[in-house]
C-alpha cells in the first residue's frame, strides 16, 4: 500500500511538471511565474509558511539525509 501510494504521488508530481514545461513553451510571454515569485507569494500567508517549512523539512529529509 505504502509503494502504490509513493509511485502514485511521484507520478502526478511528474504529470504536473510536465504540464508546467508544455505551458511555458506554448505560452508567449511569461506562462509560468519564476521560483522567486513562488516563494514570496507562498511566503506571504501563515499557513503557507508553515506548509513550506514543512515541505523543506520533508525534502531535506528524503533527499539529503540518507
């Protein structure tokens, strides 16, 4: 249960940024904001800091812990 459930997230993870790719070449101008512009306006409310805080520690946990 707990691989189907990692294959599936990693999965639409990749769906997603595929869509995110196919737009900013389609698109004319600026289709999809830069990472800098993401973060501040995650950075803006509350909640978002603590949900981006919490994705950080998760990604560094996974990615660079082990």
């Amino acid at each position: 249960m707990t691989s189907a459930l990692g294959y599936a997230t990693w999965t639409l993870l990749l769906i997603g940024a595929l869509v995110l790719w196919y737009l900013s070449h389609i698109a004319r101008g600026p289709a999809v904001a830069r990472p800098s512009v993401v973060l501040t306006r995650l950075a803006t409310g509350r909640w978002l800091r603590v949900l981006l805080v919490l994705a950080w520690m998760w990604a560094g946990w996974h990615l660079f812990a082990r």
